[in-house]
C-alpha cells in the first residue's frame, strides 16, 4: 500500500511577496504616527492643534460609548453606498450608450465633458435649493462624483473595442440590450472595475463635500463640529475614520476586481 502524502504547501513565495507588501505598505503609517506622537510632545505643535494619538484614542472610546461613533459610520458609509450605486447605474448606462452609438456621443459627450470639470462644492447651493436639506441632495452629490469615473472608463472602453466582437454578438441572436449586457459590457470589465474603484474614491471624497455644507451627523459633520468646539482630537480621527473606510473599500472592490481577472485568465 502506498503511503499517503503530506499536502505541499501551494504559493508559498506568493504568500511570502504578499506578506512583504503589507509590511512595507504598513511602513509609512507607522513612520506618521511616530511623527505625529513627536510632534505632539516636543511642542512642534501645540496639543490644541495637534493632540497626540492617545488624545485621539480616547475621544473614539468616548465617542464610542455614547453611541455617536458607531452613528456617524454608520450614516456616513450608507449615504456613500446609495450614491456610489445611482451614480455607477447611470455612468454604466450613458457611458454604454455614448460608447455604442456615435450620434448619442456627439450629443452627449461634450456636455458630460464639461459637467465633469465642475468642482464638488460648486454644486451644493443648487442641489440646496432644487432639493431641499434632507439625505437627497446628499446622496445626490455623491451619486454625481461616482458618476463620472464609471461613465469616462465605460464610454472609452467601448469606443476602443474590436467590432467583430460586435458581429459575433449578433451571429449569436444578441441584440439591443442583451448584446451589451451579455457581450460587450464583460468585454469591458477590467476597464469597468478600474472605473468603479476611482467611483468609490471619489464618492468619499464628495461625501465630505456633502456632510461639511449641510448635515447634522456623519463623519462630515464631525469634522465641522469638532472645529467649531475646538475638539481637534475629534477632527483628526474623523479624518481617520474616512481614510480607513475609504481604503477598506478600496480592498474590498480590489478582491472582486482580481477574482474576475482570474476568472478571465
């Protein structure tokens, strides 16, 4: 009888590469809060101005306990989801028909292409005043910033890809809607994926703009307060909770981008 086999260990120089990556990407964070905690004691900065970190530490468990951490996330990751999936929708939907359809780019394009350069601020007066002050004209400026990386990567994808994949499409009884949701629109995913990771960058980044004008929660919010009752601490680790959350995002929707490149490799 043969002897049964010990498993070998699979990808193990992959693990170890993996392993150095996250150790040198953890390298300049660490350099920072060692700077930071410096800063802090030698009276580089006063401690109104910059608290150190176990200033910030403490104000996250207080703010923790009385419940008002856990809130703000918890409003400020909604508001970013809802407007990160109308604004892919639609940047999915014009970007496929610009990208498809000469006659609708020549119409469209030009106008998206100047809406694009408008700044995030720009449009809170004018949502304020069409909308209201409620969690609409919100989700709508973030719906706005996710909006135009998702449509810019679709519309460009399109435009560049082989016709024959067009033809084949139709060989195969696709048309209209199921051609593009069938053939061409996985044709684009790579391009896709990159545009739905900037989308989610910049849907954080006009959350900001969003809870900053007009909010009364959220991590937005938190920065205004904090500033406006002199709570540094509470600033600086609304800052934090939004690069923490906008990274873990990152990841997440990084995973799914390498799952589908595998897939297709």
């Amino acid at each position: 009888m043969s002897t049964p086999q010990r498993p070998v260990a699979v990808d193990a120089p992959a693990r170890r590469a993996g392993s150095a990556r996250w150790l040198l990407g953890a390298l300049v964070p660490l350099v920072l809060l060692v700077a930071w905690q410096l800063s802090s004691t030698l009276g580089v900065f006063t401690r109104v101005q910059l608290p150190p970190p176990a200033e910030v530490l403490r104000a996250a468990v207080d703010m923790w306990r009385a419940g008002d951490l856990q809130l703000n996330i918890a409003i400020s990751t909604q508001r970013v989801l809802l407007g990160f999936l109308w604004g892919a929708g639609l940047g999915v939907l014009l970007g496929g028909l610009t990208g498809l359809l000469r006659s609708v780019s020549a119409l469209l394009a030009p106008t998206i292409g100047a809406l694009r350069a408008v700044p995030s601020l720009a449009w809170v007066p004018l949502l304020g005043l069409w909308i209201g002050i409620g969690e609409t004209p919100k989700i709508v400026l973030i719906a706005i910033g996710a909006f135009f990386p998702v449509y810019t990567t679709v519309h460009s994808a399109l435009s560049h890809l082989d016709p024959a994949l067009v033809e084949v499409g139709r060989a195969y009884g696709r048309s209209g809607v199921r051609l593009f949701t069938e053939i061409l629109l996985p044709a684009t995913a790579p391009s896709l994926l990159s545009g739905l990771r900037l989308a989610l960058a910049q849907s954080w980044l006009f959350l900001v703009a969003a809870e900053i004008i007009s909010s009364s929660i959220g991590l937005g919010y938190q920065l205004t307060n904090g500033q406006s009752v002199g709570r540094t601490d509470q600033m600086l680790l609304a800052i934090i909770l939004l690069a923490v959350l906008g990274k873990l995002s990152d990841v997440l929707l990084g995973l799914v981008e390498q799952r589908v490149k595998r897939n297709r490799s």
